[in-house]
C-alpha cells in the first residue's frame, strides 16, 4: 500500500483539501520529527503570541551522495496571519534557551513556513540531540517548538 494511499486536510474554506500527504514507506537512515510550537515555549526577550500555535514536521537524512552531509527539511502549518510574520528560524539551544539563529525558513502568504537545507556533519549530532528549535516571530508575539524525536505535546496551546 505504501505510495498508494494519501492524508487529505480539508477545511470549511477548502473543501477540496488545504494539505494532502502521500503515505509512504520509511526511508532507512532518516529520522523523522512531528512536534508542536506554542508560546508557552519561547524563551528570551521574546513575548509570547496570545493565540499562535503550530503543527511541526521535519525530516533528517543522510545524503546519498555525500555521507559527510545531511538534509534536512522543516515544515509548519500554522493558524498566525502570515501578513503578520516578521521572520521563521530554526534556532540553535536547548529547550527553554534562546540560542544563536541559524537557518531562516521560508514565509509563504498562507498558513505555512518552510525550509530545505543541507547541513554538516556538527548540525546533524545538534538536531538529534534536540538542540534546536524553530521559532515563528509575529508584529504580536512568537511561538516556538523544539525539534525533538516522537515529541509529545506538553506545553498548551494558546
């Protein structure tokens, strides 16, 4: 069945779907993230946006070309109005750390951002070890989700 089957979101505004995923067989060698952003994660001087959330998804594989590269691709479905998005990131720290900037994600005018990178043999070993975090920054606020394995929602959804 794997590639046969797909996950269509459908909404009141899109009845025809606003997101569909192709059910496939896991790669071997990746590892793949689900994880939720929130404000009740942001940390710094950051303020917390009073209704932000969002769903999460990222995917780190070795390259099969290059075994001292790794790609990585983040995706977040969010409920922000994207006019008012400042900037996307993936940002480097532990959870509950703010920590340097190190990839900027792609804001799109509707209810996504997004980002496809290449990334080294020191950032791979610091997004296993949940050291990273995407961070989606607002005129109103921020919301944030580390990046870890089989995350669990455990901060609540404003």
């Amino acid at each position: 069945l794997a590639g046969n089957l797909y996950v269509n979101l459908k909404s009141t505004s899109n009845p025809n779907g606003e997101l569909r995923g192709q059910i496939a067989r896991v790669q071997n060698g990746a590892t793949y993230y689900n994880f939720f952003a929130t404000a009740g994660q942001v940390a710094g001087a950051f303020t917390p946006h009073p209704e932000g959330s969002a769903t999460c998804a990222s995917v780190l594989r070795e390259n099969p070309f290059d075994a001292t590269e790794f790609d990585f691709v983040v995706v977040c479905l969010h409920n922000i109005d994207s006019s008012t998005i400042t900037s996307a990131i993936v940002g480097g720290g532990p959870e509950g750390v703010f920590g340097a900037e190190i990839l900027d994600l792609d804001v799109s005018p509707g209810p996504f951002v997004e980002g496809q990178f290449v990334l080294n043999d020191a950032q791979n070993t610091n997004t296993l070890n949940g050291l990273w975090f995407v961070q989606i920054n607002t005129e109103s606020g921020s919301i944030r989700g580390q990046i870890v394995d089989n995350a669990v929602l455990s901060y609540p959804v404003v």
